[in-house]
C-alpha cells in the first residue's frame, strides 16, 4: 500500500514509535518485503545516500513494519531524484541546466542493528523524561540535544546558539506555553 502507517508500544511505559512509510514491496526475487521510500534531493548522490547507511529512522521504519506485518523485513529501497546542477561553463561564459537524475540504493538492517537501535531509542527516551523531570523540580539549563540535527540538510539549526550556551530556560519557557 501507499503511506503506510505504524504505530507500536517501544516499552513498559507506554511510550510510542510512530511512523510512516512511502510504500511497503515485495521481491520477486527473493519474496522478501521491503520499505520503499521516494525522496529528492539537491545533494550530491553519494553525500545524500551515506547519510542513510547507520540512519536510525531507517532502523525505526524496518522495526515498525515488521510490528506492522509480523514478519522480517528486509530493508529500505530508496529511491531518490537528484535536482538538476548546473553545468560547468562553455568556453563562451554560459551555462546549460544539467539533467535530473535518478537513482535507487538499498538499506538493510541486520536483527542485531535493530536490537541496538531499541536499545539506543529506549534509552533516548528516558534521558529525555529525565531532563523533563529535573526542569519540572526547577534546574535549570537543562537540554537534551540532538546533536546529528545541528547541521542538516545543508543548514544550522536555529536553536544551535541556545545549545551552545546552555542557555534553555527561555526555550523550555517558550514551549510550556504552547497549547
């Protein structure tokens, strides 16, 4: 199916992972399913395609669909469409707009990858009740970073100055009154 969704305990307490997947496939080669997912990119392929080797949505997807379906999951295809660069310039000065590209790279995830990837996410969480608990009894400059989202997508986050100082009352201020 397309948009496929999930949404499956992680542990005792209830808490969640929640995902959702571009599109489930089987292989007729070897009747295995696999997530496949569509994205685009500006990025040059072999930059955009490691950034998924160890990617832990990846391992997130691959735990959630085998929840989902009840059985193993092979791994992620994904397919990916590389805007269009610029050309090099012509001996006259100009430039042409180069083709799009496509291209298709396959992800696979090991029992033992998944397993960690729990164990990672299980622990992330409780951190981060921990840090919840400790500005609720009134520490303050307590923040869990994300320290892979400080630079993504070719841009700085715009919380990074906050992280940098330690600085998170006025963060954790700014989202409490949040409704």
């Amino acid at each position: 199916g397309l948009e496929v969704e999930f949404s499956y305990p992680l542990n005792a307490d209830g808490e969640s992972h929640t995902g959702r997947m571009d599109r489930m496939v089987r292989s007729r080669t070897d009747t295995l399913l696999y997530i496949m997912e569509h994205k685009s990119s500006g990025e040059h392929p072999n930059a955009f395609f490691k950034r998924y080797i160890l990617d832990p949505k990846i391992t997130g997807y691959v735990w959630g669909a085998e929840q989902l379906f009840q059985e193993p999951i092979a791994g992620v295809i994904m397919n990916a469409l590389f805007k269009p660069r610029m050309n090099p310039p012509k001996k006259d000065g100009t430039q042409t707009l180069g083709q799009p590209s496509y291209m298709r790279e396959t992800f696979i995830r090991t029992k033992v990858e998944i397993e960690e990837w729990m164990d990672e996410t299980v622990e992330k969480h409780r951190r981060l009740r921990e840090t919840i608990r400790r500005y609720d009894t009134g520490e303050r400059n307590v923040f869990t970073k994300r320290e892979q989202s400080c630079v993504r997508y070719g841009r700085t986050c715009e919380f990074i100055k906050v992280c940098e100082h330690q600085q998170a009352d006025f963060i954790m201020e700014e989202f409490r009154h949040v409704d």
